[in-house]
C-alpha cells in the first residue's frame, strides 16, 4: 500500500519497498521494520513552485533565475506531502538515505536521524513520559514527525492460583508458574546454527491454544508423574488486564 500511495507523486520514477530483515546477522533491522527505496526523477520535472521571478521574467530569464532560485517544489516540500499521504494506522515514517540509517541504527540502535532515549526501572512511567515527549516535540521548529514506542504496549493475562486447589492435586505453585511460563511464553530449547548466525529455537503452544482466557484455561498441567493433565482452570482464576496501547 505505501508503495502505491508514494508511486502516485510525479516527482517519484521507482519505489521498492521490502519487508523484514536481511538474511544476516550483521543486519540491525527488526523485522517489523518497513524499508522503502524511492528513487526520484531529474528535478526539472518536478511539479513548478511560484518564486519571487514567477510572474514577469521571460522565458530566457527563468532559465538563468531557476540556478539561484529553484521553481519547482523543494525536497523539504516534496517529502512533507508524503509523510501527510502516509499517515496510515501502525505506520511511523522515518526519512533517510538507506546506507545513513543502516550506520546510525549500529551505532545507536535508533531508527530515526534523531532520537531521545528514556531510560527508567518502572516501564509504566518511561511510557508516560515518553507519551508527554511526544506532544511536545512537534512543537519545536523543523520538527516533521515524533513517535514514541510503546514499551509496555499490549493484552496481558494474571493466572492466580489458591493452596487450596493447588494441595488437591499435590501441585506447588512453582510446578503452575512453570507451566504458564514455558508453554504460554516459550522456553529457548536449543540454538541452531547456520555458518555464522545462531538462532534460537523457542516452544511453545500455539496461538489458537493460547490466544484468549478461554485457551488458557484449557493449559493443562501434568501431576502424579504425567499420569494426570488438569486444566489450568481448574488451577488457577485468569483474568485479562486492560489494553495498555
């Protein structure tokens, strides 16, 4: 969709956009990561800007007036318009040249030619602030676009288990927390390694399993030494906590 929406500039000769990461370890790019290479037309084909000569300086004049006053839109103009097109739910623009952004997400591990980092032990509050950040900052001159990632961002679950349900079936509290944490979260289980990259294997249930309140109720944990699967509803009260996005 943005490579259609960015295409549709007269300014604009080729768009490529690609999806997740270089298959490299050296690659500092999230998969989550859009990248988009525009590549643009001579810029005497781009669209005419009114200028100061505009209005009454002939055609022979313009020619030599265009050197010491562009008139057509500038970049500054031209990328503007499309951050304004791309304004689209989930998408967060950052303008760059491809090989500057690679070095300074290296270097800094941001994504953007500028950004403020908010270091903290609560993530609430480094969310908090972080969203304050964010309404201030378009205020400051030059300023194109701000976003703050939401660290904390997301549905989360509590499972809360009693002694008394717990003893029923011989259980400890560890044995349950064990359970919700490797299959709901997954657990690393081994690396494997592909020449000079290492990747985790990580297991866990899959998402329809684990999905809602519903499918973690239906987790079952093993007791009497794997002879018994017991639901974890039968365990322990789950409860969603509210969406922090």
């Amino acid at each position: 969709m943005t490579d259609r929406i960015i295409k549709q500039f007269p300014e604009v000769k080729y768009v490529l956009g690609k999806a997740g990461r270089a298959d490299t370890s050296t690659d500092p790019a999230p998969l989550s990561m859009l990248e988009t290479v525009i590549i643009l037309k001579p810029k005497h084909e781009w669209r005419k800007a009114d200028t100061w000569y505009s209005s009454w300086a002939p055609g022979f004049m313009k020619s030599v007036l265009r050197h010491i006053t562009p008139d057509t839109i500038s970049q500054e103009e031209l990328i503007s318009q499309m951050n304004q097109a791309l304004q689209l739910p989930g998408l967060a623009a950052g303008w760059t040249m491809p090989i500057k952004g690679r070095i300074e997400m290296l270097s800094t591990g941001l994504r953007t030619p500028i950004g403020l980092k908010i270091s903290g032990a609560d993530l609430a509050t480094i969310e908090q602030i972080g969203a304050q950040v964010e309404g201030v900052l378009p205020l400051v001159k030059g300023t194109r676009s701000v976003f703050a990632e939401r660290t904390g961002s997301g549905s989360f679950s509590i499972s809360s288990g009693t002694e008394r349900s717990l003893a029923r079936y011989g259980l400890s509290m560890e044995e349950v927390q064990d359970v919700v944490a490797k299959a709901i979260g997954g657990e690393n289980v081994t690396t494997t390694v592909e020449g000079r990259e290492r990747y985790p294997v990580n297991v866990r249930y899959m998402r329809d399993f684990r999905e809602d309140i519903g499918a973690l109720g239906r987790v079952l944990v093993t007791t009497s030494g794997g002879q018994r699967h017991i639901p974890l509803s039968d365990l322990a009260e789950s409860r969603q906590l509210p969406d922090r996005r």
